[in-house]
C-alpha cells in the first residue's frame, strides 16, 4: 500500500501567555481501505514537533479521521494540533529526556524483625531466664530513599551486584552521613521508554537506612572451646552443669566461645556476619547524590 499526504490547511489561535495551532494533511491511499492509524504514520509529523512559524510551540497531538466515510475510506484527515503552553513549570520539559531533573523522594517503612535484647543490649528471657521460642519480634521504622533518573543505558550486571548490598564505608547520601552498614540496596529497577523519538531508560535506586544491616546473632550455645593438642587446633567440648552433666538449653558466651560468667547480670555479645545475601559494596559507584538540593 503506498499513501500520499499533502498539507491543506490550518488554524491559529492566540491568547495572553498562549498560542495555539494545527496543520491539516489529506492522506489519499492507493487502496480500497486505509486506517486512520496507518494515515499518522504517512503524515510529516510528530509529536514534539517546532511548528514551522512559531519555534516556541511544539506538536501535542496527532488525531487523524476519514474525510467521508459515505464516499470513500481511503482518504483520511490528519490533524496535528500545537501549542506554546502557558509558560508554567510543566511546559518547560526539554525535548531530549536525558536532560530532566532526577525525581528524589524521602519516606519510611516498617518492617517486622525478631529481637533478643533490649536497648541495653540485656537478654530477652522470661521470669526463669529461658529465651522465648520462637524468639519475640517487634515492628521497625526505617528512613527510604528513592532516587530516579534518565539514563541513555542500563548496566544490569552491576544492578544485580549492588540489590541488597550493604555500604563497607563512610558515605553521604542526600546530605545525610551514613556510616558502614547503615545503608541498604533495596532494589534497582529500570524501565525503557521513549519521548520525542529518544529511547531511553527511567532507573530508580531505592535504598533502605537503618542502623546496622549486617546478619546479628546472639553468641550462645551448649558448647565451648578447648585448646587442642596440635598448635592452632581448637576442640569443642560440651558446656557442664553445676552436676558435670551437659547442659541442654544454650547458655551466653563471650565471643571467644566460652560460657559467660554470671549470664544473668551480663549483656549478650552480639556476633555480626557478612553474607552472600548482602554483599558489602562502596556505594561512591552507584552515582546517587550527596546534597540534598531538589
């Protein structure tokens, strides 16, 4: 099918802070039917579009109808219509989306963990000194922030090393210091669109702000270390009770695998862990601001 599209007419309108346009083509096909759609698309224009006499209006829209539909559908109207805008702040959008303003939002969340000490870092027992099973848990509000931009590429291969990373070091994020392990890579997503005829990608980083991100443990167990006989080997034997028999509930130990002594006026030491699940990273890389500036 081969169409033909000649310019017809068009229409002005002007107004304080405002002008308006269209241009109008006949789009004749050489077959019995043509679509609307398919009209467009033969039209020498698009969205985006300076309108030739006016270079502070561009193209908003493209609508396209048949001429008459009694006589025949193969000749088919297209309307392009312009406009200046009326000056605010959302008619200033730059024609090449790689130019816009990243959008930057603040907020929180809660999240349900387990806990197993209070705030001064005591045990959580009953009356008897036995932990809760299963252990308690508790709500948590932690700070989100969520950075998003335009991007002409997209690097999934570093996007999936940073999901669920934790910061190794000092960082400021937004004006905000964070030191290590305070951050948290919630998601990096990433979705391909086109505007004024460039394709590019929107790529949003949320990251989550907490105080420690890492795996923590309370260092308890029923067994100890013991010095082995070789230099270096460490043994484990079993932890007695006040009558040499073996415990069977996990008692506090220190961080260097012993029993602690008078576990009940003791604080828990708390082991942290890095693992594969949250992978330690620098997040100077990940290009996300350090001022606060909208």
């Amino acid at each position: 099918m081969a169409a033909t599209a000649s310019e017809i007419r068009g229409t002005a309108n002007r107004g304080i802070g405002e002008r308006n346009y269209t241009r109008v083509w006949r789009v004749v096909s050489d077959a019995v039917y043509q679509h609307p759609a398919q009209a467009i698309s033969t039209a020498p224009v698009i969205e985006g579009d300076i309108f030739p006499y006016d270079a502070a209006a561009k193209c908003k829209t493209i609508s396209a109808d048949f001429e008459t539909v009694e006589d025949s559908r193969k000749v088919v109207l297209v309307t392009a219509n312009y406009s200046s805008g009326s000056g605010g702040s959302e008619d200033v959008e730059d024609e090449n989306p790689l130019n816009d303003h990243p959008d930057i939002r603040w907020g929180s969340k809660t999240i349900r963990l387990p806990v197993d000490s209070t705030d001064e870092d005591k045990a959580i027992q009953n009356s008897a000194g036995q932990k809760f099973d299963p252990p308690a848990d508790e709500d948590f509000h932690i700070l989100v922030y969520q950075y998003s931009a335009n991007a002409s590429t997209f690097n999934e291969n570093k996007a999936s090393e940073y999901r669920g990373a934790i910061n190794s070091d000092n960082f400021t994020l937004a004006g905000l210091p964070l030191a290590p392990y305070e951050a948290r890579i919630a998601s990096i997503e990433a979705t391909n669109q086109e505007r004024n005829g460039v394709r590019y990608w929107r790529e949003t980083t949320t990251v989550e702000i907490g105080t420690d991100w890492r795996l923590t443990l309370v260092d308890e167990g029923t067994m100890k270390k013991k010095a082995g006989d070789a230099a270096g080997d460490v043994l484990l034997t079993p932890i007695l009770d006040d009558h040499g028999v073996p415990i069977q509930e996990p008692v506090l130990l220190d961080g260097a695998g012993q029993p602690i002594e008078n576990p009940d006026n003791a604080n828990p030491v708390l082991l942290k862990f890095n693992t594969k699940a949250k992978p330690l990273k620098t997040f100077g890389t990940l290009g996300l601001p350090t001022t606060n500036t909208p």
